[in-house]
C-alpha cells in the first residue's frame, strides 16, 4: 500500500486521545512534533523516538512515520521549509520555556512571519540533540524476536542467553547483532526500552512506585536516580518545561 504523502508539512495544533495514531505519512518539508501535554512518539523503520512535555521531535523532510499519542495530547505540530537544526535523521531536542512558547505561538498563529522567524533563530541556536529516548529497531529477525519479548515484559529478568535460548541463537550471536544494529550492548538497550516505557505508563497517570515496578526497578528510588541521570530531572518533572 502506498504511504500517504502530505506534500506540505502541516503548522497547527492537533489534540490527540490517549493511544490516537496519525498513520504512516511523509512530507516534503520538515516538521516539529511538540506535546504541549502528554508524550508523543514517531516511529520509522530506523526506530522509535518519545518525547514528553519538555522535549520536542525533530522529523526531516521525507521520513516516512507514523505519531502515537500517550495520555491525553496536545499536540503543537510546526511545518518547515528551511532546516535551522542541519539534521537529517529523526531527533529529540529539549525544550527551553522560551522555545516551548514560540513553538506553541506559532502553532496558533502559522501565518505570523515573525513568530516563525524569531523560533527558527532560536532553532539554529538549539543545544545538540538527545539520543536517550531514541529506541532502535531491529532488523535481523533473531534480534527482533528478543526485542519482542522484551517488549512483552518490560520487568522481565531474563537474561540474554535465556532470551538467546528462547529465540534459537546463541548469547554471542545476539551480543553481536545488538552492537552492529543498535550501536549498544543489549543491556543498554533494554534500560532504554524501559525507560521509554516508562514515560508512557507515566503519560497514561501511572504513579512513580507503580512504573518502577513495570519496568522491572528493585524500588521507586532506584528508578528515580536511572530516570534522572539520563534525563537530568525527575519523573515528576517529565511534564514540565
């Protein structure tokens, strides 16, 4: 089936339900996904990247994907012609109070030329982008099947020559595939699919205690200080610019 194509990357504001989807689409102009409220996720065939309310997605032009929405969402969507960041893959990008209020006034008044000119200066004098809530995909089938059982059961223990065993390879071979597909060892990726995971049960209403059990923490202090030394604030503060 052909992906939709939207030639023109839309400037607006697009509430979303907890779990509302807008299906896999590209555009010819790049794009800028804010939750306002809630957390908002795209997913291309690289990967999935998440971002709560003091974080932004960065969407180059002609990515194909797909938006999930978690928790109630407020989405601020931001179409550009130009490129401030110099990026051509997906990124996360934090959200200073001032780049969250341009974001949203410019969400609401698309046709203001020096709105959308102040936010592109303050585009191009953004910080690096984050990788932490890059979550990759996996393409050889051995890797996916493990990575689906991780996703299955996020507090799960297993280990990799358990999970290997279960998906007919071997610890090494799966050790192997992780660091040529992911650039990480299996044990960072599944932290980082956890902490993903987090965000959402957290955008859904979850309470700390609850979402460190989930996601398989021995404590909700101990998913605390993981959460914080990743994102630089508490899972309290997620929402928050």
């Amino acid at each position: 089936m052909p992906v939709r194509h939207t030639p023109e990357a839309p400037t607006g504001v697009r509430p979303l339900p907890g779990g509302g989807l807008i299906d896999a689409h590209r555009h010819d102009d790049h794009q800028i996904a804010y939750p306002r409220q809630g957390v908002i996720s795209i997913t291309t065939d690289a990967g999935t990247w998440v971002a709560p309310g003091n974080r932004a997605l960065w969407i180059p032009a002609g990515t194909v994907h797909e938006h999930r929405a978690y928790g109630r969402t407020d989405l601020r969507l931001i179409g550009l012609g130009e490129n401030p960041l110099n990026l051509d893959r997906p990124a996360v990008l934090a959200v200073t109070p001032l780049l969250r209020e341009l974001i949203v006034a410019c969400s609401e008044e698309p046709d203001d030329p020096l709105l959308r000119a102040v936010l592109l200066d303050r585009l191009r004098r953004a910080p690096a982008p984050e990788r932490p809530v890059h979550l990759p995909a996996a393409r050889d089938p051995r890797l996916a099947a493990v990575c689906a059982m991780v996703v299955a059961d996020p507090a799960g223990e297993r280990t990799l020559p358990e999970l290997a065993a279960a998906a007919g390879t071997s610890d090494r071979t799966l050790a192997r595939l992780c660091r040529a597909e992911f650039g990480m060892t299996f044990p960072q990726w599944r932290a980082q699919f956890r902490l993903h995971h987090a965000l959402v049960l957290l955008a859904e209403g979850a309470q700390v205690t609850t979402v460190a059990h989930q996601c398989g923490w021995s404590s909700a202090s101990a998913f605390i200080d993981a959460f914080r030394r990743v994102f630089g604030h508490t899972p309290g503060r997620a929402f928050h610019t």
